[in-house]
C-alpha cells in the first residue's frame, strides 16, 4: 500500500480499564440459607430460584461449599435461563459452610453413608418428593449413595469426578497426612497444593493464573481446617458403592445400581479421569452417558458453556423441555417452561446488553457491542460418550 495513503495518527494518552477482581461472596441476594437438623447434626442449605419449579438438589467435593464450589457456575449466564425452570437447593457438608465455627472435640463425622442419609431429612424439610441431584467429587459419591439407597427420590443424576471405589493406598497416605497437618499446622502449603491438584490436576498456573489464585486465597482464608480434615477423613475410609453393570435383561431389576439417567462428566485434565472411566464401566450403557471435556481439569469454573450446555441437553432428553406432567413430580411443578435455543439466545442478549450499561455508566465512554449467538446444537452428547 503507497505510504501517501496512510494518515498520521498521533497517540496522547491511554486510559486503562482493569477488570473487576473475581470474589467469592456468601452475600447473595437471590440465596436463602436454612439450616436442616438431621439425625447427625445439621447441615446448611442454601435455596436459590422459585420453589415451586422442580428441584435440583447440589452436594459440593473437598475444600467447598456452596459459595466456592457452585456460585461462579449457577450465575453463569446460560445457567441463570435454567435457573427461571428449577429451583436448586444447595447442600452443605457439616462444618463446611463458610465461616463455621470449629465442631466440638467429641464429634463424630457422618460416615460418608451417614452423609447421604443426610438428604432425607432435607427432602422432608422442604417437602420435596423427588430431584435432580447435581455432585461434584465427594459430592457426587455422597448424591450416588443416596440415589442407590432412594432411587425413587432422585429423578435424574449429574455427577463429576465422582470415585466409585474406595481410596487406594496412595490417596489413603497422602489424605492421612493432610489431615494430621490439618489439625496440627492448619492449612500448610503441602495441603494447599494437594487441594489445587485435586480439584485442577497439574499446569493450572500455565492455563489460568488469575483462577488458581481465587482459589489459594479461598483455601487460605475461608476454609476451617479442623473441619475439612473431619470431612476428608471420612472421604478416605469410604466403602466401594458396589455398582453392578448387568446386561441380562431379565436380571436387571435385581442389580444394584443407579437406575435413573446418569451423566457422568469429567475434566480431560483432572487427576480423576480414570475413576470416572471406572465408574462408567460400572453403570448400566442404555442409561448412563460418559462426558469428557477437553482443555480443563475443573469443569464447573474452567468451561462452564459446555458444562451447561450438556446439562441442559441432559434435562431436556428427561422430558423437562416439554409442557408435559410428570407423575413423579408434585402438582406444583408439574409443568416445565421449554428451555429452548431462541429463549437461550435472547437471555444471553439482555444480560450482555445490561453488562454494556453497567460498564458505560462505571466508565462514561462507550462500550464495545458484544454479539450474542445463538446455541447450536450438532449433536446431543446424551446418547453416547461424548469428548468436547
């Protein structure tokens, strides 16, 4: 190009414009906490959306709660859509809710058994006859012993990273040695690091610092030791679910295993890959699907799109898309708004066009127009295992 067709352009100033700090807040207005007394103690539930949609019930992996393990990925802008068809109903572990006080000496920890039986007591509080259970690592063990015990409460599964056999050698002694600092030294820099492996597996600093960073401080600041240390042990002295793949029609009403549909997702990078590969040889092919998501090691904060766009194929394959009754359901949540891809696209619209007026009025210059597309669906990851 002739160098006389080129304008001088003289640069005076640069105005820089840093992003908002990612924050973790148990100060959400759109969250209701309640505590439910069981027969082993009481646990916190936090209930976000209208409770007379059909339930999505949460239960959170090591090291979380509700605020850490599932806020980031519920306000997630696809996941807010959901949110005006479901109510979810976030369960807390004993002592793992964010600022609990230290549990007595005398304590004895819910076995991991005694965790899911934990639920009934809150289905009752809330009077709800059935869920959908969404778990994440321990969680998710904790929701599969519960789904195996009351198959007729849980209507659907989303499980992740979740372990179907009980901890080997090599988890025993490095979680045993986890908890002896736990309680001695507190939250020590071996135990951190164990923490950021288990839920982000290795490289996490090369794929996303600032994200890696949220979580340390979290970990550092947020999380009562004694009290993880009494939910990891009794993570470690779980027993095998004992889950029987039965390919005998004529015996599959006598196996035990998990009966209702089962989307078992996990991280291409997370150290837990193989045990969800385990638990999917374990489970019943015409009701169960394989998810593995490349690019990330914890899904839920790392690739929350696809997690919700897979949740939400996952849903609608259940008949939830549909204005259709559903037996299982009360009368109350009988009927289902179609979560359909206009809808979706249109949502994600008004929030980016309320994000724009937000940034024009902090910033008072005009902000960049972001485009908003629609979902497009190439295949439906609920009838096969699926690599994305």
């Amino acid at each position: 190009m002739p160098s006389d067709s080129m304008d001088d352009i003289e640069l005076r100033n640069i105005q820089l414009q840093f992003p908002q700090a990612r924050t973790m807040s148990r100060e959400d207005s759109q969250l209701h906490e309640e505590r439910v007394e069981t027969g082993r103690g009481s646990v916190v539930v936090a209930v976000q959306g209208n409770r007379s949609r059909p339930a999505i019930l949460t239960y959170h992996d090591l090291g979380l709660n509700y605020v850490s393990g599932y806020q980031t990925f519920f306000n997630y802008i696809d996941m807010r859509a959901l949110l005006e068809n479901f109510c979810v109903y976030h369960v807390t572990a004993p002592g793992q809710e964010e600022g609990a006080p230290t549990l007595p000496e005398d304590f004895v920890y819910p076995t991991m058994d005694e965790l899911s039986d934990q639920l009934s007591f809150v289905l009752s509080h809330f009077g709800l006859r059935s869920v959908i259970g969404f778990g994440v690592g321990a969680g998710a063990n904790v929701l599969a012993r519960y789904a195996l015990a009351h198959p007729g409460k849980i209507e659907a599964l989303c499980i992740i990273n979740c372990v179907s056999t009980q901890a080997g050698w090599i988890e025993w002694g490095y979680q045993k040695l986890n908890t002896r600092h736990l309680r001695s030294k507190g939250m020590t820099q071996g135990v951190l690091d164990y923490l950021m492996w288990h839920h982000f597996g290795r490289g996490t600093e090369e794929r996303n610092h600032d994200l890696v960073q949220v979580y340390r401080n979290y970990f550092e600041r947020h999380v009562n030791p004694t009290n993880l240390a009494l939910f990891i042990d009794s993570y470690i002295r779980r027993t095998d679910l004992n889950i029987v793949r039965e390919m005998d029609p004529g015996r599959k009403n006598n196996t035990h295993t998990l009966s209702m549909p089962v989307i078992n997702i996990t991280g291409a990078l997370s150290p837990h890959v193989d045990d969800t590969v385990t638990l999917n040889g374990r489970l019943d092919p015409t009701n169960s699907t394989w998810m593995k998501i490349q690019d990330c090691g914890m899904v839920l904060e790392e690739q929350p799109a696809k997690v919700s766009e897979a949740f939400r194929l996952f849903l609608q394959g259940q008949g939830y898309a549909l204005r259709v009754s559903r037996k299982s359901l009360s009368a109350s949540s009988a009927e289902v708004a179609p979560l359909t891809e206009n809808k979706m696209a249109n949502y994600r619209r008004a929030s980016l066009e309320a994000l724009d007026v937000v940034s024009k009025l902090q910033t008072q210059t005009p902000a960049p127009h972001w485009s908003a597309s629609n979902i497009n669906i190439t295949e439906n990851p609920i009838s096969e295992a699926v690599v994305c």
